[in-house]
C-alpha cells in the first residue's frame, strides 16, 4: 500500500504444482533457481527441456538450497510430509531408468518397480501427456548434472503409510489416458487446454479437493483452499471469483507471461508458477492458454456471498476501515480504489478481493508481497505487511472496507479471521 521498490527476501518451495491465482496484488520475489539453460542444438533435447519447463519440474524437485532436479523438498500434506525425488541422471535418480518406465511414472502413476505413487506427484494431470512429450523430458533430464542424492522416505500418519490404500484412491479418483483434442474447437484452445491440464497441471489448486485428497472431473477449475498453504486458488469457472470471462485475452497473457496486468497481479504460489514456469513459455502458447482460460470463465457470475457479520459490526467495521485506507493504502490504490496499474492493482471491480473466500486479501494485509520478477517486470512494485502496525480489529476493517467499496460485492470478515491468518503465518 505504501508507494516504492521493496528488497526483501525471496519465497523458497511450494507444496505441488501449483497454477493461476488471479488476484489483485503483490508477492515477496520468489526464490531463484540455478535451472540448467534451456537447449537449443538438439530438437527433441530443447522440445524436453521447454516441456520441463511447462510441467515446472524444478519446482517441486529441487529442495531448499538444493542442486536443480535433485529432489528434497518438503511438502506439508493433510497426511503427513512427502519429500521429492531425485530426477537427475544419477544411479539415485532417474539414472537407471528406461524411456518407458519414465513414461510409466507420468501415464500411470506408477514406478519402475510397478510401486504405487503418491498422487502428490501430479501423474493425474500428466497422464494426458502423450508418449512423445514423456520420452523428450526424460532425454532432457538424462542431460541435466547428475546429483548423487537418496531419496527420503515419506513420513506419514497411520493408515495412509500404508501405499496399499493408493488403489482404493485410484479407483474413484484417477483415469490414465492422454488429451484428446476437441474437433469442435480451435487449435489454440486445443493447445491451451492441453498445457492446463496437461503438463501446466492447474487443476491441483484450482479444483477443490475432498478429505481424501481426491477431486471429480465434474468439479473442474472450481477453485478451493489450497491444503496446507493458507491460500485459495480461485475458481476460474463461468466468470465466477477469478472473473477471466470479463478479461481481454492480452489481460490474461500478460498476466501468465510477466505475473502483472491492467487487471491485476499474481503473489502467493501463483507468482513461483510465474516465475519458475509461465515466464518461459512462447507467445504462441501463452496465448493458447489465455483462449482456453477465457473460455472457462464464460457464462454468468456468481451471486454475492453470504454475510458472515453482523450489520452492526459491518457498519463499524466500514467506518474504521475507511480511515485506515485513507491512511495507508490511497497513495498507491487511490481513494477510488483504481490503482495505478500495472504497478498498483485495481481494488475497485476486482473479482478476486470479492471472493466468498477473504484468505487472499488479508494475507495480503498482514504479510505484504511481491509479483515475480520476470524478463517482462524484472523490478517489480510491491506492497508492505501491516502485521506489526495494524491490529485483528485493524485488518479485518481495512479488508472488510475493501471489499465492499466502489461497487464491490464482498462481505466483511471478522477480526477473529484476520487472528487466525496472524497465528497461522508464524507457524
């Protein structure tokens, strides 16, 4: 909210592959990475690194401070922590393997030894990945440096140690079967469909998952809170929370090539997809994804969220937040909540602050953040946290304001939401 260029550390890891949070705002840079170069020489050499770089492999598989590809990072599960595997060409790696036992991992979701994966490893949306594309990513991370590295051993709660159950959550969750294009449609859905659920494997945020940690076709791009993360993937279905039905196709593209746009801006897992994956990708098929996105968010928006607050405590709440706006964010979003963007993000008409979910804007409060910094906004603006100055009563004002200004639909939070945020951050 305060105006001005911030340095402050960068984000390191994610939980899984994560895809498109579209919402007003900024996110602390994100952790670079010593990614080997892209390859140029050799055809299927560059088409496999170009593909890594869609299915952003080095994200998941490299671990803090760790060597690109050798696995080692954490990821917080409702079940427990999992760690990721070495996929360098070393014998502790992928050094042993065949083309086709490689292809077996992302079609079936299944080892070399026929071992069952945790679906952690995104093999749901990779199976759509067809045999070509399998074998030119594994002849690029057969180039890769290799890194001796064992893997770790998952440390899970009882039953779900268990991998035998994996088949009971494949059963009702998981058919094997690459994309299969759609004749009615255009080559460039065609293409944009087939990176988001494909390689880009958006689906693992932006559709809600169920206490079994599975998801239904049927509830595709539905948005949901991200387990584990303390953020929410916004629904990017018929014009609802995301709102991408109302953007213009270079709004969105822009928004996946550089994490910023006349719309708003990517922070939170979302600006590492930008950074380690969507900042990689050609023209050509960022525009794809854009059609296929837009598509999605076509139809009518989604009705005004349920009040979760009282009138009174609403008409309190809008009083303080108005004077803690006015104090702190109008030199950079304007007292009409216009912003100035792409520096500043729009406040005013943003689908994402409006969400039933305020998880995203009150983090934003409370921590601050950066969009990536990409080829396209290598020096990006960014926002300072209001957790030390502002108050729970602060916060859950100043956001409750917000969305409910300017034409806004969102309902107010209460101060208890904003606490909850607070003690969950310094976890």
């Amino acid at each position: 909210m305060t105006r001005g260029r911030w340095a402050l550390p960068r984000l390191a890891g994610r939980w899984l592959g994560l895809a498109l949070l579209l919402l007003a705002g900024t996110q602390i840079p994100v952790a670079a990475r010593s990614s080997p170069p892209l390859l140029r020489s050799d055809p299927e050499l560059a088409k496999g690194a170009y593909l890594a770089r869609a299915g952003d492999c080095v994200a998941c598989h490299t671990g803090p401070g760790g060597k690109p590809f050798a696995g080692g990072l954490p990821m917080q599960t409702p079940f427990g922590t999992m760690y990721s595997t070495n996929i360098t060409p070393d014998p502790t790696g992928i050094g042993g393997w065949t083309a086709g036992q490689f292809y077996g991992v992302l079609h079936d979701g299944r080892s070399p030894d026929g071992g069952l994966i945790y679906p952690t490893m995104p093999f749901g949306s990779y199976t759509k990945l067809p045999r070509a594309d399998s074998d030119a990513i594994f002849a690029y991370l057969r180039t890769v440096p290799p890194v001796r590295a064992i893997d770790r051993a998952s440390e899970l709660q009882f039953p779900y140690d268990n991998r035998i159950l994996i088949l009971g959550w494949r059963t009702l969750f998981f058919r094997a079967g690459s994309y299969v294009p759609d004749p009615t449609k255009t080559a460039d859905w065609n293409r944009g469909a087939y990176l988001v659920q494909g390689p880009g494997h958006c689906g693992m945020c932006h559709t809600p998952t169920n206490a079994l940690g599975g998801s239904s076709p049927a509830r595709a791009f539905e948005g949901g809170l991200i387990p584990m993360q303390n953020w929410y993937a916004p629904s990017l279905t018929s014009n609802k929370e995301a709102g991408l039905g109302e953007w213009s196709l270079q709004d969105i593209a822009d928004l996946l090539r550089t994490g910023i746009s006349q719309r708003g801006a990517v922070y939170g897992p979302m600006a590492e997809v930008v950074y380690d994956s969507l900042q990689y990708l050609d023209d050509s098929d960022i525009n794809a994804m854009a059609v296929y996105l837009k598509s999605l968010g076509q139809g009518h928006p989604s009705s005004a969220p349920a009040a979760s607050v009282s009138s009174t405590e609403t008409s309190l709440l809008l009083h303080l937040g108005h004077d803690i706006y006015q104090g702190n964010c109008t030199s950079c979003h304007g007292a009409d909540g216009v912003g100035a963007p792409p520096d500043y993000p729009p406040l005013a008409g943003n689908a994402s602050i409006q969400m039933t979910s305020a998880v995203n804007p009150i983090r934003m409060v409370l921590n601050g953040g950066y969009p990536p910094g990409t080829t396209g906004n290598p020096a990006p603006y960014g926002m300072p946290p209001f957790a030390q100055t502002l108050s729970d009563d602060e916060v859950a004002a100043v956001v409750s304001y917000i969305r409910a200004s300017w034409g806004n639909r969102g309902t107010s939070i209460s101060a208890g939401q904003a606490n909850a945020l607070r003690r969950a951050s310094l976890d």
